[in-house]
C-alpha cells in the first residue's frame, strides 16, 4: 500500500491495516512516497516486503 492518502489517494493506512487484520498470517506493507503505479514507480521497495513476507511464510 502506499502512503499518499493526504493528497487523494483513496486507500488510508488505517484500511490496510484494517484489512489485513482479519486474514491469517497477513502482513499490511506501508511504502512510503509511491502513488497509484507503486510498482512501475519504485519495484525494489515493493518487492523487497513481497519476498520478505514469502520467505517468512512459506511452506
């Protein structure tokens, strides 16, 4: 998720967290500064807490 929300992103931090609290095992990745193409604007701060998680949750 990133952390724009001030200036007009639609998803808060709060919501991610929120979201991701009900499910098993899930983890709400705050990435400051990104905007709505997170992963075309900066994809090693995306897939850096991506592949943390997969490697910590693996099976």
């Amino acid at each position: 998720m990133t952390d724009k929300t001030p200036n007009g992103a639609a998803l808060t931090i709060d919501m991610a967290r929120r979201m991701a609290a009900p499910i098993p095992d899930a983890e709400a990745a705050i990435i400051p500064n990104l905007k709505h193409m997170a992963l075309a604007e900066d994809p090693a701060a995306v897939i850096a807490p991506l592949v943390s998680f997969l490697d910590r949750t693996a099976a």
